[in-house]
C-alpha cells in the first residue's frame, strides 16, 4: 500500500498518439512488403515525412492518402474497413458526400465547388529523383540558411510523361541558349 500523499503510476494500453494503431499497422504492411518509406510515399505520391508521421500515429491520413495506401497494400476488404475505422471515418461523411452530389445531378439543388490552385511559382536549387515501378517522383526543394534542402514540391509521373517533360526542358534550354548568344549575320561587304 502506498504511502498517504504518494501516487501510484497506472499502466494504459491507451497508445501515446492519437492514431497510433492505425499507424502501426501501416507501417506493418509496408514491411510486410519489405518497402522502404520512400517506396511507398513515392508509389502513392505523398511526402516521405507525412508517410513516416502517419505511421508514428502523430496525423490521421486523409480519405483520399487513406484509399491510395489500401489500394496499395492490396488490402481486403475487412482489413481495408479496419483501417478506414480505426482512421475514424466511419463512413457517414461520404454518404453525405454522395447524396449531395445526386441532389444536384438530379437537379434538386445547385452547387458551387471550389476548387484551390496555387499558382505561385515556387523556384527550387535542388532536386532528388526517385524511381519506382509506376515512374519517377521529382522532390523539388530551397537550401534554407543552414544550406539543408527545404521540400518546396513533389511531382510524380509515369515514365512516359517524364520522357516529354525531358523534351521540354532540352527545348526550353536550347531557345535560353539562343536567346543569350544569338547568331548574327556576318557584316555586310563594302564590295559594290
């Protein structure tokens, strides 16, 4: 028995992080696959930190991240439902979803559907190009002040896009070429 004024220390298999559980069983599925992180954050298009912070259980992923990695993993459909709930969507958010969108196919309400572009150009001094068996990601980033690399953007594409970004860019840096050093015609001869 304790002494009067002590406390004691409970034990709690509550998990530390919010999402914790689902995040450790993320993680076993990757290994299971024997993936790295940056496998799969490239095979899903997400940033390698949000990948390795859903899986410490810190941030829920969103529906959208939540489906690419259960297509992923190849998940059936109980495991896939398992996931969804212990991700605490339990579904009525997307039947709300659907209803509104049949109301307004049907015609029964009008919507307006914001969609957000940012259209800043962000210029980057750092690349990392990965590869995997869907394509490539490029991981655009700035050195900061300390001279690490800051991520700015993540594009991913099939290799079939990558090969006509290539073309691009040699066209772009070929017209930068000319433009800088144009040729110009010999001066004219005095000879009449």
């Amino acid at each position: 028995m304790p002494a009067a004024g002590a406390t004691m220390e409970v034990m709690s298999d509550t998990p530390k992080q919010p999402y914790q559980t689902l995040g450790n069983h993320l993680r076993y599925l990757r290994e299971q696959q024997m993936e790295s992180l940056a496998e799969v954050s490239g095979a899903v298009e997400i940033d390698e930190t949000l990948l390795e912070r859903i899986e410490a259980g810190h941030v829920r992923p969103s529906e959208d991240i939540l489906l690419l990695l259960i297509s992923h993993f190849n998940m059936q459909d109980q495991e896939a439902v398992q996931l969804w709930e212990l991700a605490g969507y339990d579904g009525s958010e997307r039947r709300q979803q659907e209803e509104l969108v049949q109301e307004v196919l049907q015609g029964h309400k009008s919507a307006v559907f914001v969609v957000a572009m940012d259209t800043r150009t962000a210029y980057t001094d750092s690349v990392n190009i990965e590869s995997n068996a869907a394509g490539i990601v490029m991981r655009f980033g700035q050195l900061n002040s300390k001279r690490q690399a800051q991520p700015v953007a993540n594009v991913g594409m099939s290799y079939e896009q990558a090969e006509q970004v290539l073309q691009q860019l040699q066209i772009a840096l070929l017209r930068n070429r000319y433009l800088r050093n144009p040729r110009q015609l010999p001066p004219p001869s005095d000879v009449a």
